[in-house]
C-alpha cells in the first residue's frame, strides 16, 4: 500500500470518527429523558427547547413543526446537497423524513420508561423533487399502537398539497 493511498485512508477514518464522536455529543437525546418523559411530553419539551432535536435532523435539515398524541410533522427543506446523481432529491431523503414522523407518531403514545425501534419501512415515492420544490411537510399518524408493536403511516407533502411520498411502517416498542 502506498503512502499516499495510507495516508487518505487515515484521513477517511478520522473523519468518520468526528462524525460518530459528534453523534454521540451531550447535545444528543439522553436515554434518561425516555425513562422520565412520556413519548408526547419528550416531543413537547424538544419543541420547546429544554430537550435537543436529533442529530440527524441538523444533518438533513428538518425541525419538528408540530405534535400532537398520535400525529407529528416534521418541516425539511430540499436542498442540492440532498441530490442524487439524477439531479433530483435521494429516496433516502424523502425516506427518512417518512421514518422520522411516522416512527415518532407511534412514540407519541408511549410511555414514561419505553422506547421503540423501526422493524419495518415502505415508501412509495409518487413524484420526483428538487430544490425549487420550498419546504415540504412529513406528517405521521399512528394506525394502532398496541403493548408491543406500534403502526404509523406517513405522508410528505408540500405547501401546494402535492404528495411526493407515501409510507407505513412497524415499530417494536420496548421497555428502557
């Protein structure tokens, strides 16, 4: 190996490092907030600033706009740096804004003490976007939310209506 081709690969790792290390910052969401908040109430203080959002919602640029016990919204904002190589806003965008509400709908209905984990995601992607399209809407409601097993669904919009995405999911809820 060369020098050259060591010398990026460390330079590889370390950046990956300072993007775990600062995953992991104390700005990130304490487990103790989901053994002393219900699921609403964990929302409830994000949206008012004594807890802080995810990570990844500075990342990929989108705030929680709105909660209420069974539905979310989440507002993003698509950007160049969300692109594909098509010239068009990745799945995987559109895809994590549907996880992100539809997943928290279910955590709504939780409480104090329990937590949950995505089993399972469908999207179906309904038209493409780009970054004229402005802000666009993620909302999430729950289907039924049981001891066990919680199921959402979730919708991703803009300011016109118009639906770019569509999904469901199953979430696995657990004790902390």
């Amino acid at each position: 190996m060369s020098q050259e081709t060591e010398a990026l690969q460390k330079e590889w790792l370390e950046a990956a490092k300072a993007v775990r290390d600062r995953a992991l910052a104390p700005d990130a969401l304490p487990m103790s907030a989901f053994k002393e908040s219900s699921g609403i109430e964990l929302f409830q203080r994000m949206m008012r600033g004594e807890l802080p959002p995810a990570p990844i919602a500075h990342t990929l640029d989108f705030a929680l706009v709105e909660v209420e016990k069974g539905r979310i919204v989440f507002q993003g904002h698509p950007a160049k740096a969300h692109y594909n190589p098509a010239g068009t806003i990745h799945g995987g965008w559109q895809a994590t804004l549907l996880d992100s509400c539809m997943s928290c709908a279910v955590q709504t209905h939780l409480e104090a003490g329990q937590a949950y984990t995505t089993l399972e995601i469908k999207v179906n992607f309904l038209r493409a976007m780009n970054d004229k399209v402005g802000p666009v809407r993620a909302e999430g409601t729950s289907i039924q939310v049981g001891r066990q097993i919680g199921i959402a669904e979730g919708k991703l919009y803009d300011a016109a209506g118009k639906l770019y995405a569509h999904g469901t999911t199953t979430c696995l809820i657990f004790p902390v």
